[in-house]
C-alpha cells in the first residue's frame, strides 16, 4: 500500500474473537452472517502496520505482545506473532526508530516492553495520547499489564504523550479520537495528494457503518466514541481518503461510498 512516497504495510499479531455481544448487548448476528461466521464469532485481526517514510520506520500499534492472560480454551484474543511480521518485512526491532500506540488496550501495547519490562525496540520513541497516560499509567483507572506500565514508567524519557493533533514526522500526523479510551488518537498518512486513515479501534469494524448503534465492548465513554466513529465516516466519504482499523477484516483498506445508503467499499 502507497500513500505518495509512504508506504504502508499491515500485518498481524494474532487473532481477536469477537462474539455479536462484544459489540453491545443489542448487537445480533442476523444479516451479518459472513461476519460471524466461524462458529458464530468474528475472527478478526490484531492488527499493526509499519509506516516507512524515506527516514523513519514507525509501527503503528505493538501488538498484544508475549504475555497471555489466562483465560483459559475461550481466550478471546492471541497474540504473538508481530516479531515474525516484521521480519517478513525485512525489519529488526532496532529499525524502529517511533512506535504509535492508537491506544493502551492490552491488543495495542504489548510489544512496547518484554516480560521483563525492558524495551522491545531499543531506538525507539514511544508515541500516545496524553489521556491514556492518565488512564492507564498513572491511575488504576484502566487494567495495564505490570511489565507495561513498569516500563513505561522506567524509560518515561522515551515517551511522548500528545494532547493535540501533532505531526511527528513528514506526511504522519497523529489526530485526537478519544471515546474508545481518553487518549485515543488515529494516525493520518498524507502524501502526493493521496490520504490514509489508521483507525485504531475508534473504528472497530467496517459493520458500525450499517450497524452505527453498535459499539464496542470497550469503549471507555460510549456516546463519545459514537459521535467520533460518525465523523471519521464522514472523513471516508471524500473520495480521497482511505482507512483502516486495527481490527478490520483482513485488515483491508476501504472508504464510505456516499449517497443514499451509504455503503463500505474496499
Ligand atoms: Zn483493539
């Protein structure tokens, strides 16, 4: 995938099981039977992407990482698998010179740090919103895995927390999405003309279009998240820009078709 003179490249870390359920107590199967279509569930991706810019390797989301909590033969979601990706891309841990965390939900921080809390990518600077900070680090708000929030405590010089809309590096932009959690940014890719949308879960899955009273299970503030996900349509619909959350199926790149009706294309 191009975006002017960027590329973009999304792999996975594992697998997410979604039931209808995660998607809010109302949410049914019915009519989304190619969704839910292992079992009754929706195996979708944990999703990462590697941003190369002419002189900088950013990874977009880190993963669910080494840990496993154990929840045991259902466990919803798998991780692991994101050192093998990058390799396949032909990229070391230390090429990484920026890590984005769309947020700190266990399925987007766990290859920040080992199990020993020490740094998975030893170049790199660490980037998040400010809010998820607040959230997830400094309080016991928001459930963070010990060697996490130990090692974002200990290497706090490599971190940077973003309040607004900040360009970190040229063509990548990180925008304020919060509603899925306090700090939740998405990533804009712009370059030659051309527009890409890193979502994060603030879109979890191109269905919310069809289905917009559908949440996710783990939206910190609902109403929020809903006012945000309808924007960010909006934002899909220009012809231009393309997106894709960390969750997506197959992790494709799509955009809204306007008019009435308004439909998902990719
Ligand atoms: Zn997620």
């Amino acid at each position: 995938m191009l975006i002017g003179d960027i590329e973009i490249h999304p792999f996975t870390d594992g697998i997410f099981r979604a039931s209808p359920a995660y998607f809010g107590e109302h949410a049914r199967p019915d009519g989304h039977e190619d969704l839910f279509s292992r079992h009754g569930m929706a195996w979708l991706p944990i999703g990462c992407f590697l941003v190369r810019t002419r002189d900088r390797t950013v990874l977009v989301d880190a993963g669910m990482g080494p840990d496993l909590d154990d929840a045991g033969p259902r466990r919803f979601l798998i991780g692991g698998q994101l050192p093998l990706g990058l390799r396949a891309l032909g990229v070391s841990p230390s090429d990484v010179t920026d890590v984005v965390c769309t947020h700190l939900h266990s399925d987007h921080c766990g290859w920040l740090f080992d199990l020993a809390a020490s740094p998975v990518f030893p170049h790199a600077t660490i980037w998040f919103g400010a809010g998820d900070w607040n959230h997830f680090v400094a309080s016991e708000h928001g459930a963070m895995a010990e060697h996490i929030r130990h090692g974002l405590l200990t290497y706090r010089s490599r971190v940077r927390t973003v309040e607004r809309d900040t360009t970190i590096a040229h063509g990548i932009t990180l925008t304020m999405t919060p509603g899925h959690t306090p700090g939740h940014l998405c990533v804009i890719i712009a370059s030659g003309g051309q527009r890409a949308l890193l979502l994060g879960d603030a879109i979890v899955c191109p269905v919310q279009l069809d289905e917009p009273t559908w949440q996710s299970m783990g939206d910190v503030d609902p109403a929020l998240a809903r006012q945000v996900r309808e924007r960010l349509f909006r934002e899909l619909e220009d012809g231009v820009t393309l997106g894709a959350g960390a969750h997506f199926p197959e992790l494709q790149f799509g955009r809204v078709l306007a008019g009435q009706g308004r439909r998902w294309f990719s």
